[in-house]
C-alpha cells in the first residue's frame, strides 16, 4: 500500500539531512507521495548547497523530483539567533523554495496531518 509521507528536517546534523533526503527519495521512487520541509537549525543546510557535494545532488534531486514544499519562514530567517549562518531566506528564494510561515510564521503540519501524511521527523 502507497503511503504519504512528510519528511520534516529539523537537525543541524549534516548526516541526518542527507538521510532524511535519501529515504524521501528512495520513497518517492518506490510510488510513495513524499513531502520535504526544512524547519530550525535544518533551513542552515541551505549553505552547504554551494560546497557541490553530496548534499547538493540530493537536494537538486528532491528538488527536481518536487519533493519540497518550502522551508520554515522564521527559520530561514535565523530564528532571531543573530546567527548569520542561520539566515538563508536569500538562498531559500534563489532556490525557488517556498517560504512557510502558517503557523505563526513557522512551518505548520496540521494539513499533513489532516490529509493522512505520516510525519518522519529528522
């Protein structure tokens, strides 16, 4: 049976984002209907697209298989950490990436929820 899937990123660990992206791809192969949102520390990932390496080709991949759904707005912003690695809404939007901000300017999973995703939180 298909299922649907939200893979929600919200760690800072590099690892765990390139896995999150592998297992969201590697269920989209197999016919499954797959989400990705980046949330938190997870939106910095962001700057590592310009290094060109393994996490580069899996977001392009995600990207061109229309696996994203966006990334948190505030977060992308930096969360007001004042962090300016944090702050990567520029890149966000050069990437074609949608800023989400339904709930209270975060990434809400409510209408996932409603429509029967299951959540994988990374």
């Amino acid at each position: 049976m298909k299922q649907k899937l939200l893979f929600l990123v919200f760690t800072d660990d590099a690892c765990r984002q390139n896995h999150a992206f592998m297992y969201a791809l590697e269920c989209h192969a197999l016919g499954h209907k797959v989400r990705l949102i980046l949330e938190g520390p997870a939106t910095a990932c962001l700057n590592r697209l310009a290094e060109g390496g393994n996490f580069s080709q899996l977001f392009k991949r995600a990207k061109d298989s229309g696996l994203l759904e966006g990334a948190c707005k505030t977060a992308s912003g930096g969360c007001s950490t004042n962090e300016k690695d944090r702050d990567v809404a520029k890149i966000a939007g050069k990437e074609g990436l949608r800023l989400i901000s339904d709930l209270d300017g975060h990434a809400g999973i409510g209408r996932f929820v409603e429509s029967g995703y299951q959540i994988m939180i990374f």
